[in-house]
C-alpha cells in the first residue's frame, strides 16, 4: 500500500539534492538581490521597480538587447547550419579538429575574446578598414562568434540522427538536391534549429564582457545595464526591474525551447557514419572552412600578440608566465593561477557532475500522469535558469544572503567552483539527458524483472549506455569552468586567482609585457580548453554542446 | 531495348567491395527481385541503380542510355524502403503528391490524382491523416502510392513488406503484385524473404557476398538451383550429396549424372508400400499435413510429411515415397 | 521483501548524495583563524598589487596574515560594501577613493578611527568635514591626459597643452578615454572636466569634444592598450585619457627617456584611502595595517607596485618617476560631498550626451 509512497520519497529525496543546491547558491541569492529593489530601505514599494521600465534609456537598452541578440541569431544559425552539414553528415579526415576547433569559441573567456576581438578590428588592426570598431556589428560578429557552435552542435546532433532515406526517398522522386533540403531536411531540422535559435537568443541577450568590451558606453544592453546599475549606481530598484524582465523572458525562451525539443524524436545513437564528400559539396565544404576561419581569426590574432614584443618575436611572454608580470602586477604568477584554475574546474566538474547527472537522471524518466510530466518538466527547466540570469544578480546575491550559518560562504573556497558548477551544470544536462531518454524503458524493466535493483538497473541499463555521455560531459564542464569569468569575476577573489582573472588583471596593468602576457595567458587557456573539447570529441557523443 | 541494365558494377565502402561485378537485367515491364541475406550486397545494388551510391566501375544503364552522370532525381524512378519513410511533417495527401508538386502539375490535377491513387492502394479517404497515425502496412501503402504517383520509369523496392507481420505481409504482398501489374511498371526489389519474392516478382536474382549467383523466371530458379547454398535460400529443407544422394537418384532417375540434389520438405511423403523405409522421429500435426522427422534408411535425417489422416508417432517404422518433382538436382558436389 | 530492499536502497542512495553536498558546502568555511585574529581580510579594488617583501614584514612585525579580497573597481568595492554593511565581506577596506568616499561614508559602512601617529603631509590629503574619522590617505594619482610624443613629433603636429585644445579640430579623431560611466579613470576626467568648466559648462565642453570625434572605451585597458598609438596593441590615437604615472612605462628597453608624457594641466587628483569597516571581525587588525600602510616602507613600495604616489610626501620617488612622472601642481578639484550628491545626474546627463 504505502510502497508507491516510499518509492515516490525516494525519488523526492534524490531530487531535493540537486534541487537544494540550485535554491541556496542561485534562486535565494538572486532572490535577494531582486528583493533588495522591492523592499527598498526595508519597506515594500513595488511602484519604484515598475517605474524604472518607463525610463527612455531603459527602452533603448531593451531594443538594443532585442536586435543585437535577434540578429545575431540569425546569423549563427545561417552560418552554423551548412557547418553542421558538413561536420556531422559528411566524413573526411580531419573532421574532428574542425568539430573541436568550433567549440573552442564557446568556452574562451569572454574577457580574452574580447580583447582579441578589439585588436582585429581595431582601426589598426587586420581588419581595421572595415571600420567595425564601436559599432553595433562588432558586437553583432562577437555575440555570432561565441554562438555558431551551439548551432553547430546541436543541429549537427540532431541531423546525424535523422533518417537519410527520407531524403533519398524524395531525391528518389525526383526532388532536386536543393529541394530535397527545403520540403525534407529543413522542416525535419526544424525543432532543433529553434531549440538552437532560443538558446543562442537566450546567451545573446544575456552576454556581458563582449558588450561591455565592444560596445563602450555607447550601446548597452540589459545585461551591462544591470551591472552599470548595480555596480556604480547602486540602484537597485532599476536592477531588479530588469533581473526581473530578464527571467521572464527567459523562462518563456526555455519554455519554448523545451517545446520544440519535446516534438522530436530521441537522439538517435546509431547514426550512420558520414558519406564521404562529392563534387557538389563544395560550395558548403568552402563556406564550412570560411565559417571556421573567421572563428578562429580573432584567436589567430591572440597567437600573434603573445609572440610579440617591442623587439620583434618572440618566446618571452611565454616564460613570463612564471612570473607574477612586470613590476609584480599579480598576486601570484600566472602559471600558479593556471594551477588553481585547473582544481577549480576540477570541483566544479565535479559538483555539476554529481548534480548534473542526477538532474538528468530524473528529467529522463518518462511519468504516465500529466501532471507528473509536467512536473519533470518545471525541473528541467529550472536547472536551465543560470544559463540566463545576470551574473552581477548572481555576484551580488552571494554576497548579501550567503553571509550566516550554515551559508556562510561568502569567503568559502569553494564559492567559485560552486557557482561555476551552477554555469556548467546545464549543459551537463543537456549532454547527459537525451542520452539517457533514448534508452528504451523496457530494458531497465527486463532487468528488474529479472532481479536487480534500482542501482543495478542503474550499472548495467544506464551506465553502459551513458558513460561516455558522462565522461564528454566531464570534460565539457571542465572546459566550460576553466573559461568561466563572469560569475568568478563578482565573488570576491583572493590568494588564488583564475588564470582568466589573471588574465584581466593583466590587461588592466600598463605595459607592453604585461599585455604580452595577458596574450600568452589567453593562448595557453585557449589550448586548454581546446584540448580537454578535443578529448571530450573522442568519446563521439553527439549531444555536447547541444540543447 | 527497354528495362534497366546493369553492367560489371562494383560498389566499394573503404577496403570492402560490397557489390562485385554484378550483371543484372530488368526487363520493361517485368518486377525482379534481388534476394540474398542481409550483407550479401544487394541493398546498396538498389541504391546504386538509384544512384545514392557512386560505384567504383561498371556501368547502369536504362533504356540503352548511360545514367553514370545523371543524378538521383532526374533517373525517373521512385524508391520505397523496408518503412516507408514517409514525410512526417506532411499529410498522407501531401505525401503523395509531394512528387507531382515538384513536377509543378496544377493543383486541381494533384487532388485528382491523389485520390484515385489512394484509391488504388485501398486507402480510399485517408488525406488529411497525419503518417503518425497510421498503421505500418498502411503507412507502406501511402509510400507505394507516393513512388507510384508520376509513373516511374522504374519502382525500386528496398524490402518493402520486411517490417510488417506475416498476415499483413501475405496480403500486401498479393496486392502489391496486383498493383504493380496493373500499372505494368518496371521494379526491382530487393529482399531477403523468399516468399516475398516469389509473392511479388517474375524474375528472380540471387545474391551473396556481393557476386549474382543465379537468375532467371521464377520457375527457373526454382527448379534449378544454382547450388546448395542457393537451395537452401530459396527454402529447400535439405540438400543431400554422396551415398544418400547416389541412392535417391538410382530411385528416382537412374540415366542422370548429378551428385547432389536438394529436397524440398513435401519430397518425401509417408507412403504405403514406398520404395524408402525409415523411423519417425517426431510428427507434429499441421491444418493442412502432418510435418514429420525421420531418420531415413540410407539417406539420414530428412523432414517428410504425411496426410493429415495418417495417425504416426514417434519411434513408429514407416515406408516413405519420393515426389520427384519437388526435387531439384544441383550441379557438383553440395 | 525484494521490492522493499529497493526502496532502502534507493533511500541510501538519497541519504549518501544529501551528504556527499551537505559535506561540500560545509568544508570551506574557516572562520576559526579570523576570530582569534591571526587572518586579516582586507577588501580592495582590483588594481591593488603589493610585493611580497613587503607583506612579509608586515607579517613579521604583528604575527597578522593579511588575505587581500579583490572586488571590482572602486564602484564595484563601494557597493559591495554598502550592500553588505554590518555583516561586512572584510575588515578593512583600501582603495576607496575620493570620489566615492562620501557614499561609503554616509552609508554608514565604515568604522570611526583615526591613526595616532601619521605623517604631517597626509593632512593635505585628508577628507574633510567628519570624513577624516573614518578614512586614512593611503596614495594619490593624478589623472590626465597623456600624449605619445613620438607620435606627434612624426607627424610634425604641435602638442595640445590644455583641454581647451583638445577640441580644436587640428586634434580630431586622435583621442581616447574611457566612458566615465564604467570606468574610474573615465569618471575622474568627466569631474575634470566638470571642476574646470563649472557645473553648467562642462556640457557644452563635451559637446565640442564628441563634435572633435573622442573616442569613448568601456575601460582604461581598452582605451590604453587597444587604441592608443603607444599602448600594446598599437592602437591609431596618440591622446588617451591615463595617469601622470604612466610615462614611464614607455621607457624603451635600452632607452632612457619615455616616448610620451603627460598633460599637467588636465589631471584630476585621485585620493585613496583605507578604513575600518563597521561590523569588523578583527577591526584592531586592521588598525594596525593601516599605521603599516603610512610606515615609510609601504608608502615608497607604492609607486613600483600600484604606480601611485605616496600620501607621505617626504619618501622618496623612483629615480624615472622624479624625472618623468611629476605630479600635477595645479590638479583641477571638485569636493567629495558635491561628487556624491551629483553623480548620478551627471552620469546621466553624460550619458545621454555621449549616446545621443
């Protein structure tokens, strides 16, 4: 009688861990800090946040963010689907560096790509003719730049799953090449076109050191409107109004991700091994390799920075990275900071792992009530809401809740590996759960009936298809935290800095050897992240990298 | 000449050659089928005569032309898989005349002949439906509808019944052959169901490990394998060679030479006073025969059948007949 | 019995994960060492460099464990500091400067103390009013305008001197500075402009200079390294908005005299100062750091590490910066009180100027 009652605790208390994470180190301190706008001086006057949206500066800041973002959308998605084209239905050697080197972008700190961004349009950059500098299209080209990836893998994904002989059925018809893709492909692809399009919507609208870098004062969008709001302002009932606009609308994106999302089929996971490419792919192979090399333009323009120096090239500001720069400009050297770098990431792969893994485990149950299904589906959700709220909220809120027993961390090591785990845990998720959804639920029912319990269901059903899944997902976040500056940047840092804190630190110190360095700094993290994406591309998992 | 020729194609993935040198002719108006085991090449033939597959030499060729530079949509056929593969974005409706869309025929033609080919399929009023509803014979009838709607030059079947279940097969079968006739179209099918191809086609090709085996009318084929491997895949219960088979050729043919011959189940026949004797091993009682297992005097373990009204039971010693026509004599040794 | 033996399972398995994260959040936390005031926090901006040597002394002299907070620019600090006041992230705070010391001030962030024994020259610099209770001088800056010389002597175009001749159209299109919206260094040039035109003329000054095409950055880093003609990135402008201690810094390797120099008369003075926070763990500590902070020792580490000047005037200067880095006689003033009073109008008012 009181079995389903246990059974349903059980899952309840399995849930609550992930769930009273999420609640202490994301909802409760981004929850204070909203509240700190409502209640100003201890009162409540919901009135002043309201009127903050009736602001003219307040609307331009909206259009801008709607725009920028929209338009940059669209862009990733025209230039990421042929690229998805070609590097998931297509085979041919060196296919794998081009899939890592897309994803490189993704996780580089926004603070390193946005300097490498400035020095290449600069007007006395490469690509200063253009005269893109301080205008809306560089920041445009940076928001595209740091997205086409999300595009690429999770179109990509979607399409190495796809039936092809639904394509060659109509080509069989007598469907021309083009045409097949317009009535077959493209509205086949389309669920996952717009779960990539809300997501990337959702990180443009959001982003913060490209428009902060790129944009000046001149355009700003919510995101830097929060932070100008909070940080120099201290109004806090124009934040709110905004932290608060911010999450509406990004639940209503998530929600319209997950609905598109939810009309597709399961990722399939035994794709057929790409055709090799033929005459008439190279228009699309030309435009993959252009897609490629404009990604990694900015990053070629690091390289050359670090091996430059008044005195021509050189290796300096490589060995420079043992030393805490010129005229001691760090509190410990670069290459200590790239230490402590990599036990972040290390605990905050960890703790996204541990979470991630049990958020997707449950979102990938499949309950027979609605009212169940819809429940998986809030939790889903939820877990997606750091991808989109602002970091200064987030930086903020840490400081004014989490400052008593027994979340009195504030000062605690292991701030930044939490809140990193927090930025990572969703695209553990998003790695982890479609591939635990596209088991079919009679194989854990076969082995429970044939004895085992639920943690060996787990062993020998789940774990068996889902390890590399988790080992890519590892990665990912291990990737992910090592780029991480945002959320790191508003905790309070101390003794052991990231290497991209040190890196900002360094751009900020005068010097030409300072700056080689930051550029040396940014190469060395650039290489790191690309290596741990190049292990995680090993363990072929299609859904890395995509939502 | 009219049809499909195929000349010397080989079809290569990396270091495997998946189709080797293979002839094959499709007559105009004839249905062949390509039967073989699943590997033995005959799938990427069918995708090679689409042309989804470059071959590595050899030639296709349809109605005396060339089709090497001709792409996959301006061949004129229509290709149909094991599952259809119908839009599942579009209506049973718009599947169908999907093909007659891209050939830019007027709308009113379109509904026109949508309906009466959903009418030849027997899905009479099934427009509006959405593929997901539907079931999966029918769902096959929709493809048949579809890849029939422009009249094809050549309808490739790519083991069109393999995912239905047996009744549903046995009909669609019977009324894939009546359709196919009816509109005299030139197919190829491929399976590796016999029953199916001798359901459907008039021709027959065997495949294995890439290389036709054999081909021919059906009648052909049948009765003269091109050895025991090929008897056995066309559903011969056993193949005898050496003594048993010297003993059963003195009893049935003493003039021939062969020295291996295949017996279908019903070639040996519980028969009083028949020339072979032999012990039932078990007899299990069918609605329209009793199947039996004997241990053969001279000849081995052989499967055999009885009337149903022969009341036989294991250990029981009878004697057995020889049907000579539901024997097929191989060339060389099994 | 098999079915409840899964149901334990599935709890343990609850229970084991409940506490693998109670245990992770519970670890990090170790306050022991700052209640018996052997560590001491001290928040600061992210500009804040100090050699280890130095520390080390420190360390030496009181047995004290100095953990530095980096948090942001100044604003940042500010803020953080007024949105925590009375359980405070640290127990002092350095780098508040005079442009937001009034506000931490009248937020009630900081503890009274006022060092016994301090150099005679830090009273120049001292707040004034009751702000002198609360905030110690530690180091000064002037900001200014600062030219690359090599620049202008290549293309053979005379130096602009003032900031009147900043907006002559023989300058335009080559200067820089960051937006005084996010940007300390930004802010200090807008007070500059505003104490040398008045607080109604400063408009129509920005207007002239926008019209002469300044370039606004987000922040120093962009300005200095990316756009100007001498910085890293060997940007086009040869005017950027930096320090009066930036010269140096352009000394060529094997050279002896710097490629730019700065514009006395633009500078806006930069106080920071250092202070207890109210609500302090370990105030006494604090205290302490701060008597350190105007020892002699500390005061001359300030300009090699931080490239500011010492509020104890009477400690020596690096040889380049005596030569190369002179500090403002004459640095344009606008009080604290009035800067906290009007700085939200007038970043508006900036505002919507530079995005009009």
């Amino acid at each position: 009688m009181g079995g389903r009652w246990i059974d349903r605790l059980g899952t309840a208390a399995v849930a609550a861990v992930p769930l009273l994470v999420l609640i202490a180190f994301f909802l409760y301190p981004v929850g204070g800090m909203v509240a700190r706008g409502f209640w100003p001086g201890g009162s409540f006057h919901p009135g002043g946040v309201w009127d903050v949206l009736e602001r003219s500066r307040v609307h331009r800041v909206l259009w801008f963010t709607v725009w920028t973002a929209g338009l940059a959308t669209a862009l990733a998605v025209v230039l990421g689907v042929p690229v998805a084209f070609v590097l998931h239905r297509l085979s041919f050697p060196g296919q794998g560096l081009l899939r890592t080197l897309i994803v490189v972008p993704f996780v580089m700190p926004t603070v390193v790509a946005g300097v490498a961004f400035r020095e290449l349009i600069a007007a006395s950059g490469p690509l200063g003719g253009l005269h893109l500098d301080g205008t809306p299209t560089a920041i445009v080209a940076a928001l595209v730049f740091f997205n086409v990836s999300v595009v690429v893998r999770t179109v990509g994904s979607f399409w190495e799953g796809l039936d092809r002989r639904t394509e060659e059925a109509a080509a069989a018809l007598g469907a021309s090449p083009l045409r097949v893709f317009g009535t077959i492909t493209l509205p086949a692809l389309l669920p996952s076109i717009a779960s990539a399009a809300s997501v990337v919507f959702l990180f443009c609208s959001t982003s913060f050191g490209i428009v902060l870098t790129l944009g000046g004062l001149r355009y700003a969008n919510v995101e830097t409107e929060i932070y100008q709001l909070t940080t120099q302002e201290l109004d806090l009932q124009g934040a709110a109004a905004l932290s608060v606009l911010q999450i509406v609308v990004i639940t209503g994106l998530l929600v319209l991700s997950h609905r598109a999302r939810r009309g597709s089929p399961a990722l399939s996971r035994q794709a057929r091994p790409g055709r090799r490419p033929r005459w008439r792919d190279t228009a699309v192979i030309a435009w993959s390799f252009l897609v490629v090399a404009m990604l990694m333009t900015p990053l070629a323009t690091l390289v050359e920075e670090s091996l430059r120096s008044p005195d021509g090239w050189t290796l300096a500001n490589y060995r420079a990275l043992q030393t805490t720069g010129s005229d001691d400009a760090l509190l410990v050297t670069a290459s200590s900071a790239l230490r402590n770098s990599f036990v972040i990431a290390v605990q905050a792969a960890g703790i996204a792992l541990v979470l991630g893994v049990i958020v997707s485990y449950l979102v990938s149950r499949r309950p027979r009530t609605g009212a169940a299904r819809r429940l998986t589906g809030l939790f889903d959700g939820v877990f997606m809401l750091p991808l989109g709220v602002s970091a200064v909220t987030l930086g903020f809120g840490f400081l004014i809740t989490l400052d008593r027993p027994p979340l009195d961390l504030r000062t605690s090591e292991l701030l930044i590996p939490i809140a990193q785990a927090m930025v990572a845990l969703p695209l553990v998720v998003r790695t982890v759960a479609p591939v635990l959804t596209s088991i079919d639920p009679r194989q854990r029912e076969a082995a429970a009936s044939l004895g085992a319990g639920p943690l060996r269901v787990l062993a020998v059903v789940d774990l068996p298809h889902a390890w590399r899944a988790v080992l890519a997902s590892i990665g990912f976040a291990f990737a992910v935290s090592l780029g991480e500056f945002g959320a790191t940047s508003f905790l309070a840092r101390d003794d052991s800095p990231t290497l991209p804190v040190v890196i900002y630190d360094l751009i900020g110190h005068p010097g030409a050897a300072n700056f080689g360095m930051a550029m040396a700094g940014s190469v060395v993290l650039a290489a790191a992240t690309g290596a741990a994406m190049l292990m995680v591309d090993r363990f072929r998992v299609a859904s890395v990298g995509a939502f | 000449m009219t049809g499909l020729a195929v000349r010397d194609l080989t079809v290569r993935f990396g270091s495997t050659t998946a189709v080797d040198a293979v002839d094959l002719e499709v007559p105009g108006g004839s249905v062949t089928a390509v039967l073989g085991p699943s590997g033995s090449g005959k799938s990427t033939l069918l995708r090679a005569v689409a042309g989804l597959e470059a071959p590595a030499s050899g030639s296709v060729a349809y109605a005396g032309v060339d089709l090497d530079r001709v792409p996959v949509h301006r061949r004129g056929f229509a290709l149909m898989f094991q599952d259809g593969q119908l839009f599942a974005h579009q209506s049973v409706a718009r599947n169908v005349g999907y093909p007659l869309r891209l050939r830019h025929r007027p709308a009113s033609e379109i509904t026109a002949r949508v309906s009466s080919l959903l009418d030849l399929v027997g899905l009479a009023g099934f427009e509006d439906r959405s593929p997901a509803t539907l079931s999966g014979g029918e769902r096959q009838r929709v493809a048949l509808a579809r890849s029939l709607a422009v009249e094809p030059r050549m309808l490739l079947l790519d083991e069109p019944l393999s995912a239905l279940d047996a009744g549903l097969r046995e009909r669609l079968a019977a009324d894939l052959a009546a359709i196919l006739r009816a509109a005299g179209t030139t197919t190829l099918l491929v399976t590796h169901d016999h029953e199916e191809a001798f359901a459907i086609a008039d021709r027959i090709v065997l495949m294995r490990e890439g290389r036709v085996v054999q081909g021919g009318t059906l009648d052909d084929v049948w009765r003269a394998p091109a050895d025991a491997w090929a008897a056995r895949f066309l559903g011969y219960a056993v193949v005898l060679d050496g003594g048993p088979a010297r003993r059963l050729r003195d009893l049935v043919d003493p003039a021939a030479t062969w020295a291996s011959v295949a017996l279908r189940r019903s070639a040996i026949q519980l028969q009083d006073g028949g020339p072979l004797s032999g012990t039932v091993l078990a007899a299990r009682v069918g609605p329209e025969q009793v199947r039996l297992e004997l241990e053969v005097d001279g000849l081995g373990r052989i499967e055999g059948v009885a009337d149903p009204g022969h009341r036989v039971q294991a250990g029981d010693r009878v004697a057995l007949g020889v049907v000579p026509d539901r024997l097929a004599a191989l060339p060389g040794p099994a | 019995m098999r079915t409840r033996k899964n149901r334990q399972r599935l709890l343990q398995l609850a229970a084991i994960t409940a506490t693998g994260a109670l245990v992770l959040s519970g670890c990090g936390s170790s306050s022991a060492d700052t209640a018996n005031g052997k560590v001491l926090t001290i928040a600061t901006h992210d500009s804040w460099a100090m050699s280890k040597s130095v520390m080390a002394e420190f360390k030496a002299e009181t047995g004290i464990t100095v953990r530095i907070a980096k948090n942001g620019d100044v604003g940042e600090l500010t803020n953080k500091l007024v949105l925590t006041k009375g359980d405070p992230i640290a127990d002092g705070v350095f780098g508040i400067d005079n442009t937001f010391a009034t506000r931490a001030i009248d937020e009630g962030v900081l503890a009274r103390y006022t060092p016994l024994i301090a150099p005679a020259s830090l009273r120049q610099f001292e707040l004034t009013g009751n702000g002198q209770s609360y905030l110690t001088p530690i180091d000064y800056g002037d900001v200014c305008i600062n030219l690359d010389d090599t620049w202008f002597a290549k293309h053979k175009i005379a130096e602009p001197k003032t900031l009147d001749d900043l907006v002559d159209p023989k300058y335009k299109g080559l200067m820089v500075t960051p937006a005084a919206t996010t940007s300390s260094p930004g802010l200090a040039f807008l007070l500059a402009t505003i104490g040398h035109y008045g607080p109604t003329g400063w408009k129509a000054y920005w207007e002239k200079l926008l019209d002469n095409g300044v370039k606004i950055d987000a922040g120093w880093t962009d300005a200095y390294e990316v756009d100007f003609t001498a910085g890293g990135g060997h940007g086009d402008r040869p005017i950027v908005l930096s320090y009066s201690s930036s010269p140096p810094f352009t000394v060529p390797k094997g050279g002896t005299k710097p490629t730019t120099s700065a514009l006395l008369g633009t500078c806006f003075r930069q106080i920071e100062y250092a202070g207890v926070l109210k609500g302090a763990k370990n105030p006494q500590a604090m205290q302490k750091f701060i008597s350190f902070m105007i020892n002699k020792q500390f005061q001359a580490a300030l300009p090699d590490n931080m490239y500011v000047y010492p509020a104890d005037t009477s400690v020596a200067l690096p040889a380049d910066w005596s030569t190369w880095a002179p500090v403002s006689p004459d640095p344009i003033s606008v009080s604290p009180a009035d800067i906290t009073k009007n700085r939200t109008q007038w970043l508006d008012e900036w505002r919507d100027l530079t995005t009009r």
